[in-house]
C-alpha cells in the first residue's frame, strides 16, 4: 500500500480538484442522489434480507469490474449466471481487462459517469476517502444496520477488529472487504531439515544458534559434493533492492510487533501505545549489526537484493540453500522442497518474542463499492454480502456445488477431480475460468481453512504453521490504519522519501558500505526528513482505530 502513497495521493487532488471545478460531472447538477422515497420504500419491500430470491422481482443492475484475464466475460461466465438464478438480481456487466481496468475506473469516477456499483475496486484507502467526499460512493452503515449485510453483521459482531479495519477515519464504511481467516495469511521461513540431520545439528532455537547454523551449512558441506558452493541464507526482491525485504522475517525475535504487528515498513507500536518508527531504535541497530555478520561472513547470498524467484528455486533444485525466508508454503521451493521446514521463532531478546508474519484477517477493504448512482442499494448489498458467506465464498472460490465441487461429511470443500487434477493438463485456475471469480485476488470474500483449496490449507503446511502459531501476533493487535483525507496528501509528499532512503541505507549498513558508526548520522537524517509528522499521522489513525 505504501508504495502507491505518491500516486494515489495525485489521484485523490485530481479527483477532488475535478468535483470542486465542477469538471467531475457531464451534467449541471453535480452527482446525483439515490432513487426517491417512493422508489426508495418501493424497492426495500422487493427485497429480502435473508434467503433467496434476494428480490422478490427482477431487479437490474449496472456493475463495473476488473476480468482477471483467466475469468471468462462476467456477462457470460456460468458462475454468475448462476447467482443470477438464485438472487433474481440481473447485472449488466461492464467486464473490463485487468490491465486497463484503473484507467478506466478513474475515468468513470472524474466524469461521473458511473454504474450502480463496482468490483474488484481496487481501491486503496486514500481513495475510497476521496470519493467518499465526493460523495460519489456512498456510506453503507444503514444499510449494514438495517439487515441487508447479514454476513457482514455477524463477523463483526463476533470480531471488533473487521469493524475497526473497514470504518475509515470520519467513522463510515464505505466498501466490503476481503477477509482471510485460512493459513494463507501466514508467511514461513524454511530451513533445510535434511542439511540439519546431516551435519548432526539441532534445531535453532535463537539467532545465535541460527548463526551457528549457517556457519556450518556454509563450511561443513553438507550437501557432499566436495565443493563450497552452499548458500546458506538466501531469498529474492519484490519489487525492489529492500533492506526491509532482508529483516521482516525476524523482526519478532527482536521483539518488534507484538502490540500491533508491522503496520508500515520499519514501523509498529510499542508498549505505551505509541506509535515507533523501528529503524531508529537502538534495538534495531542490533538487527543490523547482526545481519552485517551474516553479511561480512559470506553467510549470505549475494544476490539476495538482485536475483528473482526462479534464481532462488534453481539453487535449491541445485541442493545449494540452508534457508529461505520466503512464502506460505514450500511448494515453489522445487524439486527439493521437501527437504525444508518452518523454523521456531528465533529468540534474539530476553522479553516475548513474536511471529510477526501474518496479516490481518481483512486483507482489502476496497474491492466492493455503491455508487451514488444506485436506485437499489439495498438489492446490491444484499447480493455482494453474499460473498462473505461460507457458500458465496465457495461460489467465488470454487464455483458451483455437485458441479465443480462437493463438500465431504466434515464440512471441508473439495474440488471435483476434473478440476483439481483436470485431464487436459490445465491449470486449476485455467479449469474454473468459466466458473469462479477469485482468480487475481480483490473479490469481496471470507476464506476459512474449510473452503480454502491453496496450497497453504494442505495438512503438511497446517503441521509447519503450527510451530509458530504459539507466538503470532494476536488477530485482535493487527492495526488496518485508515486515514483522512488530509493525511493522505501529506503522506504522499513523506512517505516514500522516508522509506526509501531508509531501505537504501539498512542495505548499505548490512553490506558493509556504509559503516556502523554512521549510525547516529543515520537517525539524524531520518528525523530531518519530516519523521515527527509521518508518526503523528500514524499515531492519529492507530488511536481512532484503538478507540
């Protein structure tokens, strides 16, 4: 999300810029409001707020939406047609390819000329607050209030952190989100189990023992070719040389994370409630005075701020890496990967230690909007929350039950075989193209272990997990921070300078050319670069949040 704060600020002035000129509509009037009262009454009586139908007559709608390209046409595609038949609510698609599909949402939204609502919105924060003041979507509370979210309604009655995650900062919620409550949201480290049992050593258990480790790994052989070509820590770049990249895995062995997780690279909340920025910490000088060892001792790779994923799978097919702290699960570590399995939290600190790599259970809180546009809302919220049930989830995931799926005598969902191991070699994703919506990520969805058929949900992975999940940061300290609109611009001019000077710098200090005593120069620069205002805002969300 940080890494768009410049843009998505541009596009917040832009849009407000176009609404206040009066530029953001094609007609005199400015946005237009909802249906009348008659209208209003007349369409809530068509429409149940549990069950189906949804609406006791045809009702029409016109939505927008991102086509992942592996999704056949929304206008045509079984999995809708069929939620058709079941809510009797009809949409007219405007099925648009992913990768125009932002410019034409913003065009939409500065012409105001705008469907009854959108999905896969795609729409950060910053955002969904502009149009929000422009009132061209509109807030959902009374609805959510009045019963035509039911789904949504019982999560958030039964966790108060889905409401504090989706209510943006003037106190509305504007947008459904995408919530995974499945495994998937925790990330894992791997170490090479089998190296471990050749070389007789145990378990790491602190980073100390980690170092000992990787010293072994690096000089003992141990995949017994006779040459020192072992990597003994090694992973890949994102979207960029990161220094953040390197450490987050053990940010939770230093203690870091635990009041509120990593909300923001190189920050979270300490004890008191405040609002830290950890690359100023003393303590995270110890991080990297740490990893400059591993650095300076060739412990490791080289290439871990240039090489992609396919580098990192080629050395473990090679037998070459000790560990990797990289994904949910290991089955992209190759042909090897069964040799490598989740590591403890790594005690770096004598207080509590964390397991910071998980996200909060609301992954997005932009992917479904209403428009002011909209003569039904009720009808369009009552069919959207259908998503964040068990069988709309499913619907979106999997498609069509005793068609592409089944559910077996435990509850748990299970892809029919043509699908799971199709015959024809496609993919999964490739087999359920006519059928679900899932594909590309952004879907307005609850995913649980039952219904969740990646990799992560396999029964070896629950078993990795399980070596960490005594020390993840509770659900209920995972800060989603939502932001005015003000404080989205100002992010937008803060934020990014301050990240990626700090990124440039910890990887100089870890690689050693930038040495450790310019430390204090390090933090000074920092705090010149606006940081006492980027932790205020920061500290204004997280309080409204906590609140």
């Amino acid at each position: 999300m940080r890494k768009k704060w410049v843009a998505a600020a541009a596009a917040v002035q832009v849009v407000s810029l176009l609404a206040m000129t009066g530029c953001a509509s094609n007609n005199n009037d400015g946005p237009s409001e909802p249906a009348g009262q008659g209208a209003a009454a007349e369409s809530k009586d068509n429409i149940n707020k549990t069950g189906f139908p949804i609406a006791n007559e045809p009702v029409q709608l016109k939505g927008l939406v991102s086509k992942y390209e592996l999704v056949k046409d929304w206008n045509e595609h079984k999995g809708m047609k069929h939620y058709e038949e079941l809510s009797n609510v009809m949409i007219e698609w405007d099925s648009v390819p992913q990768n125009s599909f932002e410019e034409r949402r913003n065009l939409l939204f500065a012409s105001n000329d705008l469907p009854d609502f959108v999905m896969r919105a795609n729409l950060s924060s910053q955002l969904l607050t502009s149009y929000a003041a422009t009132g061209q979507i509109i807030a959902l509370d009374e609805l959510i209030e009045a019963g035509y979210a039911p789904n949504l309604s019982a999560l958030m009655e039964e966790d108060e952190g889905i409401r504090k995650a989706i209510t943006a900062a003037d106190g509305h919620i504007y947008s459904l989100p995408n919530i995974s409550e499945a495994d998937g949201r925790i990330s894992s480290s791997w170490i090479n189990q089998k190296w471990l049992e050749k070389l007789g050593l145990e378990m790491p258990s602190t980073m100390d023992e980690f170092y000992e480790v990787l010293k072994a790994f690096k000089e003992k052989d141990p995949n017994g070719n006779q040459q020192a070509d072992e990597v003994p820590f090694t992973g890949y770049k994102e979207t960029k040389s990161s220094g953040n990249e390197l450490i987050r895995t053990f940010y939770g062995s230093w203690g870091y994370g635990g009041n509120s997780g990593i909300i923001a690279p190189y920050m979270d909340v300490d004890g008191e409630g405040k609002i830290r920025y950890i690359a100023t910490d003393d303590k995270f000088k110890e991080i990297i005075v740490f990893f400059n060892k591993l650095w300076t001792e060739g412990l490791i790779d080289k290439e871990i701020f240039s090489q992609d994923m396919n580098k990192v799978v080629s050395k473990v097919d090679e037998d070459r890496v000790g560990f990797v702290a990289r994904g949910n699960n290991n089955l992209w570590l190759g042909n090897n990967r069964a040799n490598y399995v989740q590591n403890p939290v790594l005690r770096a600190t004598d207080g509590d230690i964390y397991w910071v790599g998980v996200n909060p259970k609301v992954r997005e809180v932009g992917s479904f909007v209403i428009t002011n546009k909209n003569p039904n809302p009720e009808a369009t919220l009552r069919w959207a929350d259908h998503f964040l049930s068990e069988e709309g989830t499913a619907l979106a995931r999997l498609g069509i039950k005793d068609v592409t799926y089944t559910i077996d005598a435990d509850g748990f969902y299970k892809l029919k075989d043509e699908f799971a191991n199709n015959p024809n070699g496609l993919t999964v994703d490739e087999a359920l193209s006519e059928y679900t919506i899932f594909q590309g990520g952004q879907i307005t969805q609850r995913v649980t272990q039952k219904v969740d058929q990646s990799a992560a949900v396999l029964p070896e992975m629950i078993a990795n997990k399980d070596i960490i999940r005594p020390y993840l940061v509770p659900d209920e300290n995972l800060m989603n921070p939502s932001f005015t609109e003000e404080e989205n611009i100002k992010l937008g001019t803060i934020a990014t300078d301050l990240e990626a000077y700090t990124d440039e710098q910890v990887v100089k200090f870890v690689t050693g050319s930038r040495p450790i005593g310019e430390w204090d120069k390090f933090v000074s620069t920092l705090n010149n670069m606006k940081l006492d205002e980027y932790l205020a805002i920061y500290q204004a969300a997280y309080d409204r949040w906590n609140q």
